[in-house]
C-alpha cells in the first residue's frame, strides 16, 4: 500500500516550544514586542529580562535564574538602564557556548555591528505594525534551531 504525503507537508518542520530571551528594559515596548510575536506563541516560550546583569545571570543559569534553559536566541534592546547592549554582545563573546547564540538587535544607529552572533539589526518600532521586520528574523531563527542548526539563521537573514 502506498502512502500519499499532500505536497505541502513535505517540508514542513514542526517546532517545539523554543525559549526566547527578550532584553527589554521598556515596560510598553515588551508589550509591543510580545503582541507582536502572538502568532509565534505556541512555538516560543518568551522569557523577559530588563537589565545587561539580568541577562548576564539568565544566560549563566546563576541566581534567581538557575533553573533557566538556554534560549534559543535573543531579541536585545541596544538602549538599556544599565548600559549597552553591546556589553552583552561582547561578554557573550567571550564565552564559548553563548558565542554563537543568534541574536536579534534592537538599535537606533544605522550603522551595522560587527559581532558574529547578530542575526538580524532592526530599528526599534514605534508602534506594534513596525514589527513585521521582527517577526520574519525570528521566524527563521526558530527554523533554523528546529533543524537542528541554531547557526544557520546567521547565515541566511539579513534585514
């Protein structure tokens, strides 16, 4: 007997739950953030930080963090209380296994970073119509990290 595949599904790749860290220090743009990424919500389990010590501690799973899984990427705000968020980029750097988390920046420069685990740089939005730019990175950072190649989302978006 032959089994019939519908055309449509063959390439489907179903996603687990995947963790996402969101490094936000603005109350009104993590709910922006968050509707935003609603139609992602039985794939992503979004976890929210407000601070470059916070996140620092989530990705060490140290303090009130200790339990935390390792997200599959990471949406940061460049413009936070604490600092900049290329303080994150650059002790993320220096640690082997967070080297090559994909992360997706959120900035008000145009000018490009260079640090190799940015997967996508995005002006931060206004208002809730201006994360469509989001959603699309994250989208193919998702696949990515379900195919198995957390990596490949660096290689393959650009915004």
């Amino acid at each position: 007997m032959r089994q019939h595949v519908a055309p449509y599904t063959q390439n489907v790749v179903f996603i687990e739950s995947l963790p996402v860290l969101l490094v936000e220090d603005d109350e009104a743009d993590q709910h922006l953030t968050r509707q935003a990424l609603l139609r992602f919500q039985r794939s992503i389990i979004l976890h929210t930080v407000s601070s470059i010590k916070a996140a620092q501690s989530y990705l060490s799973a140290s303090g009130p963090f200790a339990q935390a899984e390792r997200p599959a990427c990471i949406i940061l705000d460049l413009q936070l209380s604490d600092g900049s968020g290329r303080d994150l980029l650059n002790w993320m750097q220096r640690r082997e296994t967070l080297a090559s988390l994909p992360v997706i920046v959120f900035t008000s420069s145009p000018e490009p970073l260079k640090h190799d685990n940015i997967a996508c740089q995005l002006s931060k939005p206004a208002e809730l119509s201006g994360y469509d730019q989001l959603e699309k990175g994250l989208g193919e950072i998702l696949m990515a990290a379900a195919r198995g190649a957390p990596n490949a989302a660096n290689d393959n978006f650009a915004a």
